[in-house]
C-alpha cells in the first residue's frame, strides 16, 4: 500500500496512523520542512521510507511503532531528530546518513550534523545503543 504525495497535501497531527502504508516517498513534498507529531506512526507494515529535500525535521513519535522498519536513510538535510521520532523500531538495525552505514546509535549520534534527542530511538534494540 502506499500514497502518492503532493506539494498541496496538508499533514496533520495522526493523519496516517494505523493506516497499513508500507512505503512512504515524502520527495514531492515541497511545502512542508518539518513532519507533523505523530504523522506515520503505528505503521506496522512500513518498510522504506524516502525523505525528500525539503524536510529538515523530523518531529517527535514521527516514525514510532514501525515494526518492519529495517533500515533507514536519513539525508544531510535532516538537522533534528525529536523526541520518540523512531522510537519502539523493533527491528530496525542501521540508519544510512551521509553514505554511511551506523548500526550503533552511539556512532550515528556522534556522526550526525544537528540535534538528535535524547529518546529518539528508544526501545529500539537492534539498533544497538
């Protein structure tokens, strides 16, 4: 299942919670910088997810409960990380961030440009923090 995004779209606070997407490409999106709380969360089938160009934060509880999340690219665009934006990913085990693959949060943290809150990948344990 999956949603073709526009720059008209307007997101709100649990718009697609619960909603079984399993890929999401946010690369249209033109007139949004920063994602909604709680826009995507409770995917339970979510596996990929494009970021686009515009986007440069990503809010708290944004991604949270995505259980099929594996993998994830985060763009140097990306400057915040908030709260529980990717927390309770059971599965997910490396994050991609400027051509580099960190499968330890620890390493992630120190490589990211910007601000990464503290919770942002809580209860996340493949992930290893």
């Amino acid at each position: 299942t999956s949603i073709t995004f526009t720059d008209k779209m307007i997101l709100e606070t649990n718009c697609f919670i619960f909603s079984g997407i399993t890929s999401l490409d946010l690369s249209p999106i033109t007139n949004y910088s920063s994602m909604v709380h709680q826009t995507f969360g409770n995917h339970y089938n979510l596996n990929s997810i494009i970021f686009g160009p515009y986007l440069t934060s990503i809010t708290s509880v944004c991604f949270s409960s995505c259980d099929s999340l594996v993998e994830l690219t985060i763009p140097t665009n990306i400057s915040n990380i908030g709260s529980n934006s990717f927390n309770h990913n059971p599965i997910l085990t490396s994050v991609i961030y400027d051509g580099v693959t960190y499968t330890n949060y620890d390493d992630f943290e120190n490589a990211f440009i910007g601000s990464i809150h503290s919770t942002a990948f809580n209860n996340t344990p493949s992930f290893k923090t």
